[in-house]
C-alpha cells in the first residue's frame, strides 16, 4: 500500500469517528433539553395529595393542546378505597354521572409569567368548578395548582408531585 492510501484511510477513519462522536453528543444534548423543558412546563404525569389525609389520592396527567393550552385528566385512583368506576355525581355541567377516571378536571391553563393561570379546575368530589393558577416549585418536581373563587387569595392550593 502506498503512503498516501494508508494517509486516506486513516483520514477516513478519524473523520467517521468524529461524525459518530458528534451525533452522540447530539443526541445527548436533545434528551437534555428534553429534560430541562419537562422540568420547566406542568406537562406530565402529576400525583394528587388528599387534603385532608395526606395520601396520594390519584394522578393527573397534564398535556398541551394545538393553542398552548394545558389541561388535565384523571388517569388513575390511588386511594386504597378508590373505585374505577367512581362517577362525579355532585358535577352540574355536562360532566354529571361520567367516569372520574378519565374525566378532564383541568381546562384553558394559559402560560403567564412563571406560572399558568387563566383556566379552571373542577373538584370531582363536591361538583365545583374553579378558577385555577398553578406554579412549579422544586425544579420543576413539584406542582402548586391553586384552586379559587373570585380573586386568589379566597381559594386552596394543592402540591401535586411529579412522576417519571
């Protein structure tokens, strides 16, 4: 073999390395700012904490619509006396005797400033619908949905806890 084939193969050689070395570190750097973007919008799998007992008491998964909405349904009961095919039987609107699991309980939350605010939020357990702001806390691990009636300081906030 010539000095200027082996020179070629081995130019080759480093280069294929590089182009490998650059798509790995590509990938790496998407599933980072995948991370980070997670961290940074209520998108995902959130489990509820009962007020009064302190257990978890479901999880709601929160997902973005085609205008940037977020919203939020009940896609399981964690309750050790949580029934499947529990229905919201105190709802007044157009959710009255459907499924809880499965139900939309959170509609319209639009994104301001540091938080989402805008939407509303419905207790399935008393029928009443909400206004709703929420803001993440702990790097994006915890959730505080506020629930209220007129202005935010009449109403109760919740600390929902991410799930992977």
């Amino acid at each position: 073999m010539t000095q200027l084939t082996q020179f070629t193969q081995r130019a080759r050689a480093v280069a294929l390395r590089t182009v490998k070395h650059a798509a790995v570190a590509g990938v790496l750097l998407a599933s980072a700012v995948t991370a980070m973007a997670q961290t940074d919008s209520p998108v995902g799998t959130w489990q509820t904490i009962d007020d009064h007992t302190g257990q978890p008491k479901a999880l709601v998964q929160i997902s973005q619509d085609g205008s940037g909405s977020l919203n939020g349904k009940v896609i399981k009961g964690l309750s050790a006396n949580d029934q499947p095919d529990r229905r919201c039987t105190e709802c007044t609107d157009a959710r009255k005797d459907q499924l809880i699991l499965g139900m939309t309980i959170i509609n319209d939350m639009k994104k301001d400033g540091d938080g989402w605010d805008h939407g509303h939020i419905l207790d399935p357990e008393n029928g009443k619908i909400y206004k709703c702001k929420m803001h993440l806390e702990d790097g994006g691990n915890k959730l505080v949905v506020r629930g209220y009636i007129g202005v935010a300081l009449l109403g109760r906030s919740q600390t929902w806890v991410r799930q992977q």
